[in-house]
C-alpha cells in the first residue's frame, strides 16, 4: 500500500556547512532532494545587497505566465524563450541587467560568491554557462512575496536541443535567502515528477504553474528559508513557494547544470 505516510528514505534534506562534493553528488544521483547550507552569507552583507537592491524598482515577470506577480531584479531566460529557443531579447535585456547589478556598486559580487561556495569542495569548475558561445546571465534576485505556484523546472524539457554549449547530466535550483517574511514563505518540494498526465492540470493561460491537485498526496518536504541560508534543489521534483506575511522574500537565484565535462555551469 502507497501512501502520504509512506517515507521514501532518499527524499530527504542534507544540511551542510558547506556544499560537499559528496552532497552535490547525492543530490545528482536522487540520493536527496536539496542541500541547505546556512549561514553561506553573513547577514550583514545580505543586508548590504537588500539595502543596495532596495533603491532599484523591481521589474515583474510576465504576468501572463506568472501569477500571482513574482517581483525580479535581473534578467531570466524563461522570460525570453521562443519556440523551445532563447529569445533574441534575452541578450538586450541581459545587457541593462549586467549594468544594473554594476550600478549596485556592491564591494562583491553576490552571484560569484555563491558560484565559489558552490565549487568551494566541487573536484570541477564552477562556471557562469555559454549559449552560442555568448556568455548567459547569473543569475536573478527573485521577491515572491505572493508565492509561487507548483511547478518543475528543467531545461531539457523547456528548450529545444541543449540550451547551453555543453551536455547537462542533471540540473539543481540555488537559491540564497536575503530577506524573509516573518510568516509563510516557505518552499515546498514534494516527491512527485512530472508525467504527460500532469499537463492536463496545468493552470491555464500558458502558465507555468499547476493545480495543487497535481502532486497527489505525494510525500513533501516543507522548508522554511532563513536568511544568508542557500538551498540547492532538484527542480525536476514539483515545488512551489507558499505566499508570506511581513517581510519581503527576497531571494537570488540560478539555475545550475552539471556537465558531462563535471563542471557545474550556471544561468540566470
Ligand atoms: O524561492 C525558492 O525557495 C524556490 C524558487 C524556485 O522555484 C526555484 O528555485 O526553482
Ligand atoms: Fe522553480
């Protein structure tokens, strides 16, 4: 007998100090579905980047496809896909992005130390991916105050061919929490993967997300985010951002590949 009471020994969260190599591996292989390491930034320096984000309007992410409105700092390639392909707008958008984030005048830059975090135990590289030889975005502040709907990510499925110039054997979601609201906000990841099935209760209007009835009572996880905290995910398993009262939710986030070549390569 299947049931929500039913534990499936790998669908688990390993908290680290540090991403190990052995961690990133597990997570890989589907030993694990995320990683958190706290404390990956000090609060001062979330802080620093949330007071220096603060004077920035954040755009909205096509309200079309993202309900409720996810508030965003930076560019992200699922705003610009066409037809299984980035979008020659995603390289415009992508130069205002890298000024804004120059213009931010921060004393580090936040993405490389996450990308150096990441790789502090990794045997390869960590690298910001490349599309056609030009090099992608690294990533994006996201402020989901409002939530975000289930969904899986995964680019195999979203883009025609490889999106990056490289074959990707897995892929996660980094997320680093900058400000969290004092209620709700948690992320939620349950044990569930998407089936052709699953398109039936997708949500309507082209939208990313899916009825909660999608997930069945598969076993989930609930990971309440703290602040200067990262969480590595495999965004294959459906997950989903509970709405949050008081604070914002502010987070930075990219996407990251495993190569065939053991180099972790990221976007935004
Ligand atoms: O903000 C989060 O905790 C998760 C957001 C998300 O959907 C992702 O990282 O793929
Ligand atoms: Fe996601």
């Amino acid at each position: 007998m299947i049931s929500a009471a039913t534990h499936d020994p790998f669908f688990t969260t390993v908290t680290s100090s540090a991403f190990h190599r052995d961690a990133i591996a597990d997570l890989a292989a589907g030993r694990t579905a995320a990683i958190r390491v706290p404390d990956l930034l000090p609060a001062h320096e979330c802080a620093e980047i949330m007071r220096a984000l603060s004077e920035r309007a954040f755009d909205t992410y096509d309200t079309d496809r993202i309900q409720p409105a996810v508030m965003r700092c930076g560019v992200g390639v699922s705003d610009h896909r066409a037809d299984g392909r980035i979008a020659p707008s995603y390289w415009t958008a992508l130069l205002a992005s890298r000024r804004m984030w120059q213009d931010l005048d921060l004393p580090f830059d936040p993405f490389e130390r996450c990308r150096t975090a990441l790789g502090a135990h990794w045997p390869h590289p960590v690298l910001v991916g490349r599309s056609g030889g030009r090099e992608m975005g690294p990533g994006v502040a996201r402020e989901p105050n409002g939530g975000f709907q289930i969904h899986f990510d995964d680019a195999i499925r979203e883009f025609t061919g490889n999106l990056l110039d490289a074959n990707l054997i897995a892929q996660f979601a980094f997320n680093l929490y900058l400000s969290v609201p004092d209620r709700g906000g948690e992320t939620v990841i349950w044990r569930h993967r998407w089936h052709p099935d699953d398109e039936r209760l997708r949500l309507p209007h082209a939208s990313y997300g899916y009825a909660e009835s999608v997930v069945g009572d598969a076993e989930a996880l609930l990971i309440r985010p703290v602040v200067g905290e990262a969480l590595l995910l495999d965004p294959r398993n459906f997950h989903a951002v509970r709405p949050g009262q008081g604070a914002r939710r502010v987070a930075l986030g990219f996407s990251v590949g495993m190569a065939d070549s053991g180099e972790l390569l990221v976007w935004g």
